[in-house]
C-alpha cells in the first residue's frame, strides 16, 4: 500500500527513464498486468538483475517504487525534477545547490 504522503509517479516516465538508462538487457522488459519486469546487463545472478516496477493506479507508480529505481540505475536528478516540475513536490530531505 502506498503513503498517501508521497505523491506518485507516471508510468510513463519511469519506463522512459529506465530505458534510457542504458544498462537494461535489450528486450528484456515484459509486461503482465499491472507489473512491469526487466533484467539489468551484467554478470550477476539473474535474481540479483531483475527488477519489477508494478502500477498502484492507472499509469501510476509508488513513489518509494519509483525512487528505488532512480538510485540503482542513476536517474535521481530526473525523477526529482519530473515531481517538482509535474506534482509541485519537493520533500526539502535533498539539497539543490551547483558545484
């Protein structure tokens, strides 16, 4: 069950991200109800490289979901940006500054 403290995460976005992120086998990600799974490249075991993102609403996502993905395949600055430009979401437990 989501936090309904969290806002959630457009499908679409996580997959594009996921996508994009360049580690995915190619034609890995298969898609069965509301879950979506895909395998990361790599010479470890296949449960270590399997990854699943399941919809909580029509084309949702959770946001703990979804921030566990953007870690392990490094798109946190895109999804962070995509919640404050899309939901009008910033936590303030990150710090926005430039090197």
């Amino acid at each position: 069950m989501a936090d309904n403290y969290y806002p959630t995460v457009s499908m679409v976005f996580i997959l594009e991200c996921i996508c994009n992120s360049g580690v995915i086998e190619i034609g890995s990600i298969v898609t069965t109800g509301d879950t979506t799974m895909f395998i990361l490249k790599g010479p470890q075991a296949i449960f270590k490289r399997t990854c699943i993102v399941r919809e909580v609403e029509a084309g949702q996502v959770t946001y703990e979901n979804a921030t566990g993905l953007a870690i392990r395949l490094g798109f946190m600055g895109e999804l962070l940006d995509w919640l404050c430009e899309n939901k009008n979401w910033k936590d303030g437990g990150y710090l926005d500054r430039a090197i």
